[in-house]
C-alpha cells in the first residue's frame, strides 16, 4: 500500500509538472509570437524601439533603430550612444541627425518614464520614427500655398473636372468669386467660339 500511494504521489507529481511545463511553453509561444508581431508591426511602420537606463545612462535598441539612424551595431560603444554624433548643432529636441551614409533624416521620438513599482524611475522606454518624408511633404505644402496665391489665374480641379479651388488671381482675372464657381466644371468658361474638337484636344493635353 505504503508503495502504491508513492507512485500514485509521484504519478501526480509528474502530471503536475507536466501541465506545468505545457503551461509554460505555450505562455513562451504566446510572447515570443506577441514580441514578432510587435517587431513586424514596428519595422513594417518605420518605427524604432529603445530603453535608456537612467542608472548607468546605457542605451539598448532593437535593428530597427540602428537601420534608422543607419549604425552598425557591432561597431558601437558600451553605452550605445554613437547616434549623440549624427546629431547637427541645435536639434536635439527635433533630432535632425546627418547619417553616416549622408542622408539628412528627419526623427521623431515619443517615451514615458518607468519604476518598476518601486517608486523611483529606473528608465525611460521609447519609440523613434523617421518623419522625413513627412516634412518634406509640409515643406512643399507650404510652398505650394505661397506660389497658389501668386498674380497668375489658378484653377484646380479633380480628375472628374470638378473645380475645387481657385486663387485670387483667377477671381481678378475672370471676374467669378470662388463661391461661384466651386462644385462646378470649366464648361462653364467656353467661350462659344471654339468646336468640340478644339476641347477635345485640350482635355486630352491635360490629362496628358
């Protein structure tokens, strides 16, 4: 009896630690597959995840901040803070940063403090984004608006031919508020003394 319920004990004790390990593993899985879906989902953004460890000022980067600041990681130094020289005079709080490879790139970073639970911060998690073409497209935005308000007659139009804006050089020059012609097509300039085919060839030009 006395060996009998020893092995029924160890019988237990060994399902126990199977369903213990099977628990275990699949909880590994589930955060190995949780931890690639957030690598995939950030590389897939253009976006770079960091910690800084206030402690010992230590940086650690996942590949994507190093392909982004274009760094090796094999060259860097202890505290991996290399990325402190690609930065130009004046932009840290913007980080525009001159890579090795001679791009100018433009960064964005976002970060919150951590403590553990204890209380006292012990480092700062954070994520960088390149924000280039993004700036590049408000700087053409901008200047874009600048030459829109020029003397010149401006129509803008959508592939439909609808107008959707015009500038105020067109309202001097035809004489029409932009109320008046928003929402409407260019028909409504024909001057009765061009044919069908003179317009047909102009639209197909400017589609061109």
């Amino acid at each position: 009896r006395d060996v009998r319920g020893q092995l029924l004990s160890f019988a237990l004790l060994v399902l126990f630690c199977v369903a213990g390990l099977m628990l275990w593993r699949r909880q590994s899985m589930q955060q190995r597959l949780s931890n690639q879906r957030l690598k995939l989902a950030t590389a897939a953004a253009g976006v770079g995840i960091w910690e800084f460890t206030l402690a010992t000022r230590t940086y650690h980067w996942d590949g994507a901040m190093n392909a982004l600041f274009g760094l090796d990681p094999k060259t860097s130094n202890e505290r991996n803070d290399d990325w402190h020289q690609l930065m130009l005079p004046g932009e840290l709080e913007r980080i525009k940063i001159l890579r090795p490879d001679g791009q100018l790139r433009f960064m964005r970073n976002r970060a919150t403090l951590h403590d553990e639970g204890t209380g006292e911060y012990t480092r700062l998690i954070g994520t960088t984004e390149d924000v280039t073409e993004r700036k590049l497209r408000e700087a053409d935005l901008r200047i874009a608006a600048i030459a829109f308000e020029c003397q010149e007659a401006i129509v803008v139009t959508g592939a439909d031919r609808v107008i959707v804006r015009v500038n105020r050089g067109f309202s001097e020059l035809m004489g029409y508020s932009a109320s008046e012609v928003l929402g409407r097509t260019p028909q409504m300039f024909q001057s009765g003394r061009h044919n069908r085919s003179f317009y047909a060839s102009m639209w197909v030009d400017i589609k061109t």
